[in-house]
C-alpha cells in the first residue's frame, strides 16, 4: 500500500520510501522516515496535492511523491 | 568584529527573532552568485558583534542552493556562533537541521521559539534536560512577544567569549556509527586542509555527498574503502545510505524528546489551525475564497487606498515640479537644463515614484497572507494549475499581482522557496498583462475594433497567459531542464502577524523601490529624454519628430514589417513605452500631433490597419517591461546580464508572436 492511495482521515506507519536524488532526499529530511506515522489530512480541491500529518507538524507533496511512500500498516483515525 | 550565524528551519520565526536582535542598521544583499538574499545587522547595543540571517532550510543536504549557500557559507566564512532557532512545537523536525549543524563545530546556541505556545497549550519541554542531551545551551523565547530575548543575548554573548564548540555529536548508533567513525580517521587530515570539521566531513561521505567528495579531493583508493565501508553499513541496515543517516538522526531525536518533551495534545495554535483550514482549503469554497481574497486586495490596492494616494502623490509631484520649474524660470536657467530637471528627471523619476503608494500598500497585504501562513494554502490549492509548466502553487500569487503592475509582482518572488522558480516566474510574470497597458488597449480598440472591445480586451490578457504557459514549457525543457525542486512543503499553523514584521516588510519594499527610482531608473529616464529632446547636432528640438529617438524610430520601424505597420511613430512610442507603458499613448498622439481623441482615432488609420493594429497590441502586451520591471528584475536575479537576457527574450517572443498573429491573421483577412 502506498501513501497516495489512502484516504483522507486514514494513517499508516512508513516502511520505505522509494525514489531518488533531490526528492526522496528531501521526504526524509522532512522526516518521512521508516517506522513513522503519517496521516493524511485533505487532498487539494483539484484532486492533488495532499496534506499530511506527521511528527506534529503539517506537510504537503503531490501524490507522485506520496506513491513513493510505502506503508506497512495502514489504519483509521 | 564577531559574526553570529542565525540558522532554521523556515517558519521557525526566524526572521522575526532576527527583526527583534537587529536595530534599524541592517544590509540587505545577496549571497555571491545567487539571487538568495542575505541580511546582515548589528546585534542592538554590540556594536561588534553582526548577525548573519541564513536562508530558511530544513537540512544540509547538497540539492538546493539555499542549502548549499547556507553551508559554504558556514565552512568558508565560520562565523563565530550559529544561533539555532528551533520552533518547540515542532521539535523534533527542527532538531534535525540542529543535528546536523552541532557536526559543524562552531560554537552553538539553541533558541527554542514558541515555547509560550507549548506551555499554554499544558504541554513542557524540560529545557535543561534538552541542553544536556545536546551538549548546547538551550534558551526557550517566544520571539514574537519578544519574551527572552535578553536572556538569550546573555547566553549568546557568554558562547562567544567562552567560544566552545559542541563537544557531543555521538548521536549516530550502531553500524552508522561505525561507519562514520571508520572514515572519520581515514580522512582526518585531508578535512582539516579543505577546511571541513572532519566529523562532518565523514558524515557527508557516509552519506554520499558530492561536493565533500570532490572538496576533500578523496583518492581513489579512498573511494574504494569508504565505499567499501558503506556498502557494509548498507547491508547490514537493509537500508541504503541516505535513509540509513536520516533514520539515525530521528531516531536519536525521538529519543531526546521522549525524555525531553511532554506532549499531551496538540497546541491551541495547531488546533486552531486545522479549525482554519478546514474553511480556508475547503474542497469547493477554497478556491472562491481565494480569488475573493485576491479581488479584495487588488480592489483596496488600485481603487481604494492606492488611487487616491497615487493621486495626492502625483499632485504633490506636480506642485514640487511648478515651484522648481518657477524659480528656474526666475533664475534664468539655460533651455536645455530646464527641460532635463522638468521634462526628463521629474516628469520621469516622478511618474515611476507615483507607484509606490501601491507597491507599499500591496506589499502590506501580501506580507500579512505570508505572515498569517495563507500564502502556503494558496500554493496547496493552485499547484496543479501551475505544476504543468514546471512551476509550483507558490508561483501563483505573483503572477496574478502582475496583472496589477510587473514591479511588486517581480518584487514578490523573493518569498519562492526555490532558486528555479524564482527565476522562472520572474521571466513569466510580465507576460501577465498589467494595469499600465490598459489605455494603450483603449485607444487601439475604440480606434479599430469600437465594436468588439471587450472581446479585444479579454483576448489580450488571455494571449498573456497562454504564451506565458508556452514560454513556461519551453523554459522548462531547455535552460530550466534538470530535476525541478520538488513540491514538499510544510504548512506552517496560522499565526497573527506582528506589527514590527509588517512594517518592516513595507519598508524594505519601499525603500528598494525608492532606491531603484534614483538609480536605474533615474538613468533611464535621462536616456530616453535625451533621445528625445534633441537631434544629432545635439541641439535641442522643438518639435520631437526631429529628435535623435525619431529617427531611431524610423531606423527601426521597418523591423516591424512582418507585424503589418512600418511607421516611425509607432516604433517610437514602441521605445518611449519602456519608461512606463502609459507613454505609448502620449508619444503616439504628440507625434501625430493631434489632440482630440476623434482625430486620434483618425490619424491612425494612417498607421496601422485594424489587422496590423492587433498585431502592435500584441507586441505592447509581450515585450519587455518598463524600465521600473526591468531595474526590479536585474535586482532579484542579481545580475544585469540575466536581465538583459531576460529582456531579450520577453522582446523577441513579443516579435515572433505578433508577426505570427498578423502572417496568419492576412491569410484570412487577405491583409
């Protein structure tokens, strides 16, 4: 299961996150590690980005990015 | 002299701390090379001692400028501290850029923001047990009440004489430490050559950073074993390098605060903020409270406040220019002095001076969006509109402030996250038809198309925005190729914004602006007056149609043919139109020599036909902006060549897209 294809008001604990370079560097420096929990909060009125919940802050990143974002647990909050 | 970085995270409260630290004497310039701005200030009441602000970034990684710049500068330049602002209620993500900047080894002082927040909300952070875990001293503020901020100064000013590095940094576990420590020893003195603190010199490598690679000049065979070293690590994480140093600073992290931080709920301002948001990025009213919010500000700004001041400025300007103009006439002054104080630098400086009521009026609001954290809602609800062209919903906001005036919108990018976009939508922007463009679109339409002039109108700003589009996707895929920054950004909680921040904000923008009106622009307008009010035995002319800028305008006017008009009047309203839009207007009807609107309409005919007089619309629309847009972008991409460069381009798509509209538009119409 990937971070983009769960709903809004859903959660999940990361696993692994895939891409490269610039991108994946920047979802873990932002804290988007394995073992955290993420939920996602809203997705954007034209259907993209999304908003995430994690380490009691709020991010944003497009879906492309979230389907990068394996989770191995997903759950509703 | 002693330095103090001030590093964070953005939305950490930097500048606002940086507002409070700083008195009046601030430096506002930009990093060598790159059009990322640098402030630098005098600690209030240390004269010796000058704060360094550092751009907003979340780590040091080697992608983006702002966090290469951030680092050369903390290795080249070593500053003497690096103040750390960390927002408390968003601990443990701040403390990873901490993390990262302890390996530094420069003396360090934590300022744990908002902390008036996180008490109030009965949550505690235990800030003696966060310094000891860290090794650094700790000074919990609220910056925008200004809440220890003496303390602070204190502590600061104690760090520096004592100038004691952060003696911990064994907060990596396990196998990366291993690793680090492997290599650590193994490029020991090549770190300390180059400059590096050889801790994190090793980290970088661990982590596989390019530029420490080629800074350390690492040999192969150090390739080899660091390599080597690394794949070690790797396999026994199950994990690759960069996640493997990522996961190891979070986790040290979530160690801290589970001894460090009591958390039981989220704070006032956090829930506050999702009740906010809930309204404001709504999946149908989001968007309509947006565009109401953008109408209101461009209402209150062209209509309200700003044409009324932008009036009472202008009749002081005029009262200024009469009470001169009578004591020159009094003094019996030479002619051509006369018309270079009236005609050139106050008719000119002054008719570009007239728009600062706007700009600081604009710049008001924009600051409060900003401030308030909105502006960070606007790039979550327009991302996708913009996405297609290689741009980020953060780039929305200044291009729709160009339909006002390119000068604030060119201004506004300076709030662009990255590099790229900044300079991209720089580029775009006056593609967006502005607000001094208007009469010149009058008179053409109630000349040649009185019929159709809304139609005319409308087609005009969508022509701006479909070339802005097409240009945005030939950019991308040319000299903005290469991996764009990606769209991860943080959504900070909605704070008021204070007082002092907005003011200053105003001011700076003012004070630019002001700056550019005698500068750039005060040249410009002595040029062109020059050109215009005299011929090539430098005398002066009475009637402009003799002058060095007519003939230029005929030397030019046959360029024009492919556009469907060859008339020296027109080109040359074509290039007085470069002070400010409006004078295409005044210089085609003084040359015509005309002075009703009637007969305005009559002359032209004689110039354009209706086809051709489209295709000179278009050109207005598109080429390059006035000279106040041209000093603002030279100013925020830093270099006078990239905005020359830019303005050549902006020229030359207006060429090739009129000679387009006219070459297809005869086709049909038979010429």
């Amino acid at each position: 299961m990937t971070l983009d294809s769960i709903k809004p008001g859903q959660g999940g604990v990361i696993s692994s996150i895939g891409g490269q370079g610039l991108l994946r560097r920047r979802l873990l420096d932002m804290g988007l590690t394995p073992n955290t929990r993420v939920r996602v909060r809203k997705v954007a009125p034209m259907g993209d980005p999304i908003e995430l919940s994690l380490r009691s802050y709020v991010l944003t990143i497009r879906k492309d990015e979230a389907a990068k974002i394996e989770l191995k647990e997903v759950f509703d909050i | 002299m002693s330095v103090i970085a001030l590093a964070g995270n953005q939305n950490s409260g930097k500048t606002t701390l940086y507002n409070k630290l700083t008195g009046s004497n601030q430096h506002v310039g930009n990093f060598p090379g790159v059009t990322i701005e640098k402030k630098e200030g005098q600690l209030k009441k240390y004269k010796d001692i000058s704060i360094v602000d550092l751009p907003g970034i979340y780590s040091l990684s080697p992608y983006t400028m702002e966090e290469v710049v951030t680092r050369d500068f903390l290795l080249k330049d070593k500053p003497d501290l690096i103040l750390n602002i960390v927002d408390a209620t968003n601990i443990e993500r701040n403390l990873y850029l901490t993390l990262q900047l302890m390996e530094l080894s420069i003396p360090m002082v934590i300022a744990l923001n908002m902390m008036d927040e996180v008490t109030a909300s009965g949550n505690s952070i235990d800030v003696q047990r966060l310094s000891s875990h860290l090794g650094i001293p700790v000074v919990p503020i609220s910056a925008s009440k200004g809440e220890g901020i003496p303390e602070l100064i204190d502590v600061v000013i104690r760090s520096i004489k004592e100038n004691s590095s952060p003696k911990k940094h064994d907060f990596c576990i396990g196998e990366v430490h291993k690793a680090i420590h492997s290599i650590s020893h193994l490029i020991y003195d090549q770190a300390e050559a180059a400059g590096y603190p050889p801790r994190f010199a090793a980290t970088k490598l661990v982590e596989g950073d390019g530029p420490t690679f080629k800074s350390l000049k690492i040999t192969e065979n150090q390739m080899h074993i660091i390599e080597h070293v690394v794949k070690d690590m790797e396999e026994a994480l199950k994990t690759d390098r960069e996640a493997a140093l990522a996961d190891m600073r979070y986790c040290y992290i979530e160690k801290i605060c589970s001894e460090a931080v009591v958390k039981k709920q989220e704070t006032k301002e956090q829930q506050r903020s999702e009740k906010i948001d809930e309204v404001l990025t709504h999946k149908y009213f989001g968007i309509p409270i947006f565009l109401g919010i953008m109408f209101f500000i461009f209402w209150m700004t062209f209509n309200v406040i700003g044409a009324p001041l932008q009036e009472v400025l202008e009749e002081g300007i005029a009262l200024f220019t009469e009470a001169t103009s009578n004591a020159m006439i009094a003094f019996d002054v030479s002619d051509w002095i006369y018309s270079l104080v009236i005609d050139g630098i106050y008719a000119g400086v002054g008719s570009v001076l007239s728009f600062l009521p706007l700009i600081v009026i604009l710049f008001f609001f924009l600051s409060l969006l900003e401030d308030s954290g909105y502006m960070a809602r606007v790039a979550f609800l327009m991302d996708k509109l913009l996405r297609k062209i290689g741009l980020s919903g953060r780039s929305f906001v200044p291009m729709l402030i160009g339909f006002g005036c390119s000068v604030p919108a060119i201004m506004a990018t300076r709030t662009l996250a990255s590099e790229r976009d900044r300079k991209m939508t720089i580029i775009l922007t006056p593609f967006m038809s502005c607000s001094a463009k208007l009469p010149i679109y009058g008179m053409i339409t109630v000349a040649f198309f009185p019929d159709n002039a809304a139609t005319v109108m409308i087609g005009l700003y969508i022509l701006g925005i479909a070339v802005a589009v097409l240009s945005g996707l030939l950019l991308k895929n040319t000299i903005f190729k290469g991996e764009p920054v990606p769209f991860v950004m943080e959504l900070p909680a909605y704070r008021i914004p204070t007082r002092r921040s907005v003011l200053i904000h105003m001011w700076e923008k003012a004070k630019d602006f002001i700056q550019r009106a005698f500068t750039v622009i005060f040249l410009g307008t002595i040029i062109i007056w020059f050109l215009q009010s005299f011929n090539w035995s430098f005398d002066m002319v009475e009637d402009s149609s003799n002058s060095i800028l007519a003939f230029l305008g005929s030397l030019v006017s046959p360029i024009f043919i492919p556009l469907g008009f060859n008339d020296w009047r027109a080109s040359t309203a074509l290039i007085t139109g470069l002070t400010a839009k409006e004078a295409v207007v005044s210089t085609l009807s003084v040359l015509t020599g005309v002075v009703t609107d009637v007969e305005l309409s009559e002359v032209l005919f004689t110039v354009f036909t209706p086809l051709s007089a489209f295709a000179f619309l278009t050109f207005t629309l598109l080429y390059m902006p006035c000279i106040a847009a041209f000093a603002a972008t030279k100013r925020e991409l830093n270099s006078m060549k990239y905005a020359i460069l830019t303005a050549l381009f902006q020229t030359a798509t207006a060429y090739v897209v009129g000679a387009i509209v006219y070459q297809i538009g005869s086709l049909f119409l038979g010429g």
